[in-house]
C-alpha cells in the first residue's frame, strides 16, 4: 500500500497559488541561484506559505521559517513541492 505522501502530487513552487501551504521536496538548478534558495531556507522538508502576488504576477512573497521573501517565478519554478495537507 502507498504512502500518503506519495498520492501528493508534485508541483512547481510557481504554479502554486497564494493562501496555500507546500513543503519542499526538492530543488533543481545550480550554482548562485541555488545557493541563494537554500539561504532563504528552501532547503527539503521545509514549509513555504504563498503570501501575495506582486501586481504583474511576479514577483511571489513567499513566508519561510518565519520571514517574508520575494523570488521572482522563474526562480521559484527551480523549487519542487508538495501540497500540504489540510
């Protein structure tokens, strides 16, 4: 029997909309801008809320570990979730 975690689908962090809670599965990309993710706390496991969207869609707030960031979305699609249970 699977597990409940793996009937969760995964997702891009820029596909998922404000008001909604993902954990971090995974991070793609290299170099800087993955260096710069994990800085801000995108690191596997962690908790990301979707705050607001700037006006153009771009960029994201995103709250991590308790502090509000802003990652424009072609950055965020580098962060693999998954949707937390509600």
């Amino acid at each position: 029997m699977p597990s409940t975690d793996d009937e969760v689908p995964l997702v891009r962090l820029d596909e998922v909309q404000p008001g909604r809670r993902v954990k971090v599965v995974h991070l793609k990309g290299r170099g800087r801008l993955r260096r710069r993710l994990l800085a801000v706390g995108m690191v596997p496991g962690a908790i990301v809320e979707v705050l607001r969207m700037a006006p153009l869609d771009d960029p994201v707030e995103y709250r991590v570990k308790g502090t509000d960031y802003s990652i424009r979305r072609c950055d965020a699609h580098l962060v693999v979730v998954r949707f937390e249970e509600d």
